[in-house]
C-alpha cells in the first residue's frame, strides 16, 4: 500500500478532491500499481483454491486414507504359522533312515483370537477413520474460515488507509487555513503546529495500516500455499444472511468427529471385554518316518490360552477402557454444549453489528463530516479555536474507521457463524 506524502496546498477543494480520487483508483492492496479487476483474486476463487492446494488439508486426507487400509487390516484373523522341522537326526552320519525314531515334521498352526475380538476391532477402525473424515470437513471449514478472516483484515487495512488518506486532504486543509491566519496574524503559531501535527500523526497511522495489510496478505498467502501475496479485490464480498439454527450444530464436523471417537472408544471397552475368552491355536503336523517299514505320523493339537487371573490384567485393562469411553463421551457433550455457546454468542454479536453499522453509516459519519465542516467555516472566521476544530477533524476519522471496523468485524462474525454451522457435506450454513 503506497501513501503518498501530504505538501502544504493552496487551494483546498482542489486537494480534497484530488486525495479522494487517489484514494479510490490508486492504492491496490499492498500495490503502488493497481492490476486489472479481472485479475484480481476473488474471496470465491480463494476460497475454492484454498480447499484444493492446503497441505494440511492433504495431509488430513492422506490419513483419513491411512486409517480406511488400516480398518481393513485390523479385522483380519492373524496369518497362520508354518514349521518345518527334523527330529532325533543322528550326528554321526546324519542318515534318516538308520533309526526308526528319526522323523522329519511339516506343521501348520492358526491362532484364533477371543470370541468378538475382531468384530471390535472392526467398529473401532471403522469409527476411528470417520473421525478422521470429519476432522477433515473441520478442518476444510476452519480453513474456508481462517482465509475470510486475514481477507476481511486485508480490506479493512486498505479501506482504513484509503480513510486516513482522505483524512490526510482534511487535514491539510485545516493546516492551509491556520497558516493563512497566522499570516494574517488572526492565529498563533501553536495553531499551525497542532495542524502539523496532525498530519504526521495521520501518517504514522498509514505507515501502521500498511503493515497490518501486509500480515494479511502474508497470511492469505500462507494459506493458499503461495510463495507470493495475491492481488486481491478490494470490493466487500456481498454480505448473506447467516444461517443461525441451533439444530445444525448438531451435524457440525467437529461435533461428529468427537461423537465418532466416543463410538470408539466404546468398542475399545468391547475389546478389553473379549480379553476374558481364552485365545485358541489349531495346529496339525505330518511326520515323515524313513526308517523301513514304519509309518508316516499326522499329529493335531488344539490350544488355549488361560485367562484366569484377571484382576490384574483383564480386569485393569476393561476398567481403563470404560474410564476413556467416559471421558469420551464427556467430551462430545462439552463440545456440544461450546459450539452452541459459540453460535449464540456470534448470533447476538452479529445483530448488535449491524444495528451499529447502520447507525454510524446513517446519522454518526454524516454529523461528524458536517460538524467538521462548521468547525472550520468558524475556524476561518475566527470564531472557533484550533483545539476543536482539530477534535471534530478527528471524529470524522474515528466514525469512518469504525464503519469499517463494523463491517469487518460483521463480515467476520458472519463466516464464524458459517463455520459453527458448517454440515456433515461439507457445505455452509449459508449455502455456500
């Protein structure tokens, strides 16, 4: 954002005129040179590069993918075990066919684990990786959600500095008539200093919205994974109407992705539950005999494992399990209870904005820009101080940054309302 510096001038309605016009068709976001409005990067058009190109959102999709392979992987009986083995081989010549004890043996075993392990095992996966789709759509509307923010901050600096610019014209034009009075020997010299004052002060205040511009571009870069800040349009996005059902909090993804992990964690308690069945191994092995005259061997075996100490193992390992399912479930409806708190809150801010932003656009600014006029005219006509004239200068800036400050903090407050109510689809509670 280029400002250029104010110079004293002699004819002030040519001045404000000319810094009003500077101020709409010059300064592009974070651009000394405005590019064409058709290159310029819509709020939409971000939005859906956002969605695409965000490596966290990949990362939270190749997971998502992770955990779909792993559910099938987990539901699995384990592989069964092959052995190969010789016995009773005699060391001085290594014949298996001297004694009638000398055997060689091919066995196979399969491990059957407790009685509705597997099952369970299935539900938890399978309720693991919904959770992490829906942290997926989370995290996809907090994405769409953090991008509006740093974009309502990047107009707001572009606005606000486009304010301070046109405040900078007004402010000249008083230091013009304080000057023109101290020639005339109508003022003092403390008059036309106070007025210089207030110019610098106006451009410090630039210099600092300049910055602020840039960390928003910075950040809206960052998010569209770009190693350059884009040209953005400067136009306010049309403003919807929230939705601000209560209801669809219900089908908000971070809220289904907590439901989801507390339906896992309740299968983990099936898990630990299945612990007090023994495991099972069915083993069968085949003896080759080589001695003349003896027969082949076929053994068979089945094995159990023996869960009959529990207190310790079994018993501990089900109670901490129905300890995470608890806090689980502890936890969604604690989220449940926030996100509703959230969207009141955002609700109730959201009608205070716009009464306010209507208040100032209609009576605050337009009083507060007559009221400097006739500070002025009295000024010039010396029936008015410079302390009051500069006083109803800076009410003019205050109510002008404050309609911006409002329609910022609306536009905001309305994509957090978006995001409170953010459905399972993907899709906005606005229909966006």
């Amino acid at each position: 954002m280029c400002l250029p510096a104010a110079r004293p001038v002699r004819n002030a309605p040519r001045v404000v005129l000319a810094f009003v016009l500077l101020g709409v068709t010059a300064m592009g976001l974070g651009h000394c040179v405005p590019a064409d409005a058709a290159q310029r990067l819509s709020l939409s058009q971000a939005e859906a590069l956002a969605v695409r190109v965000n490596p966290s959102l990949e990362g939270l999709r190749q997971a998502a993918a992770g955990l779909r392979h792993e559910a099938v992987a987990v539901g699995q009986l384990p592989d069964p075990r092959l052995s190969l083995g010789a016995q009773n081989v005699p060391l001085n010549n290594f014949s298996m066919s001297q004694q009638q004890m000398s055997v060689v043996q091919f066995g196979v075993s399969q491990e059957f684990p407790p009685w509705g392990t597997l099952a369970a095992r299935r539900r938890k996966a399978a309720f693991t990786t919904r959770a992490a789709i829906e942290n997926g759509y989370e995290r996809r509307a907090e994405i769409v959600f953090l991008l509006r923010q740093a974009w309502f901050a990047a107009l707001y600096a572009h606005k606000a500095a486009a304010a301070v610019l046109r405040e900078e014209g007004l402010a000249q034009e008083t230091l013009a008539a304080a000057r023109a009075r101290y020639r005339a020997g109508r003022a003092s010299l403390a008059d036309v200093l106070r007025a210089e004052l207030a110019v610098d002060g106006l451009r410090n205040r630039a210099d600092r919205l300049q910055a602020t511009d840039a960390a928003a571009h910075a950040r809206i870069a960052q998010i569209l994974a770009q190693s350059q800040p884009p040209v953005l349009d400067t136009r306010w996005p049309p403003l919807p109407v929230p939705a601000t059902v209560i209801a669809h909090v219900t089908r908000q993804p971070a809220l289904l992705a907590a439901r989801d992990e507390w339906r896992a964690a309740r299968a983990a308690v099936g898990i630990a539950k299945s612990a007090y069945w023994p495991t099972i191994t069915v083993s069968a092995d085949y003896g080759k005999d080589f001695f003349p005259g003896s027969p082949n061997w076929l053994s068979v075996g089945l094995a159990f494992s023996l869960p009959i100490f529990p207190a310790e193992r079994q018993d501990q390992g089900l109670d901490a399990a129905r300890a995470r399912s608890l806090e689980a479930r502890y936890r969604y409806e604690d989220h449940s209870l926030a996100l509703i708190r959230r969207l009141r809150t955002a609700r109730s801010l959201y009608a205070a904005l716009k009464r306010e932003l209507t208040r100032t656009e209609r009576s605050l600014l337009p009083t507060a820009q007559a009221a400097f006029s006739a500070a002025l005219d009295s000024y010039a006509a010396g029936r008015l101080g410079m302390t009051a004239t500069l006083a109803a200068q800076r009410r003019v800036l205050k109510y002008a940054l404050l309609r911006l400050d409002d329609r910022k903090d609306l536009e905001t407050v309305t994509a957090e309302i978006d995001w409170l109510t953010t459905q399972r689809s993907g899709r906005y509670g606005n229909g966006q």
